[in-house]
C-alpha cells in the first residue's frame, strides 16, 4: 500500500480516520500541544489494516483551530509509556466547534477542544512488521466503536 494521507473536515472525514489510526501505538513524548500555534500533533504507529500480513506504518497527525487539550488517566511524567490509540470521537458543541476525544486502552483519554474541525494524518516513514493483529474487541466496544 502506498502512504496514506487523509484531512478531516467533518465529523464523517474523522470517523474515516480514526478507523485508520485504530490501534496505533504511541509514547506520551511524541504528544505536542503547541498553544501558540493552536495544533495539537502526536506521532504514531499506525497499525495498517489493509495490509496483506500485519505491519505498522511511521504516521504523524495534527489537529489545527485548537482552543484547549485535557488529559485524562495518562501520567504525563513517564514520556516512554506506550498508550494503545482505540478511537476518536467527537462531539459537537456550538457548530462547528467542538471536541475530538482520543479514547486509548486502559482508560485514558485527551480531548482536544477545537474550533472548528481540521485534521490531517500523513504516513511519513518506514513500515515494518508487526508481530500480530490488534484484538480486543470489548475496549473497542466500550469506546462506541462496531
């Protein structure tokens, strides 16, 4: 497959992408926020499920128009903890703001306060094999997700 690079517009756009990102592996230190810049950015292992056997992909994403981000049930302090990214969810406020909500195994959570929504997610690196398909079909369940 080649790289993916997908942008959110909308709600729909989001639930596309979050399908991608379902799975993707991340240490906290590759989460940003940069208030100046209104962006919200992590960098990821995109678990590919599209691929013929199971391999992950080098992918970063960001959200622009940014107005806030809150952390729920992930210790910001240990930058080398590995957090399980299940989905994204949003709900809207006053449109078209509102938040995006990264759900991640074992309870955590970021919402991310937006203006409006736009985001982007680009494949940017090497690909590498995985050791097997993600399963854990009760935590995607319990995150709202088929």
């Amino acid at each position: 497959m080649d790289l993916l690079r997908l942008v959110a517009f909308d709600p729909d756009d989001l639930a596309v992408i979050s399908a991608h990102l379902q799975d993707s592996l991340l240490r906290v230190g590759d989460i940003a926020y940069l208030p100046r810049e209104r962006r919200f950015a992590i960098q990821i292992r995109r678990y590919d499920w599209e691929a013929a056997t199971p391999q992950r992909r080098l992918t970063c994403m960001h959200f622009e128009n940014v107005t806030g981000v809150r952390v729920r049930g992930i210790d910001q302090t240990n930058k080398d903890a590995v957090l399980n990214l299940l989905a994204i969810a949003f709900e809207e406020a006053s449109a078209p703001s509102g938040t995006a909500t990264l759900i991640f195994a074992e309870g955590g959570a970021i919402q991310v306060d937006l203006e409006c929504i736009e985001m982007q997610m680009k494949d940017t690196g090497p690909v590498w094999a995985a050791e097997s398909r993600p399963s854990h079909d009760d935590q995607v369940q319990a995150a709202g997700r088929p």
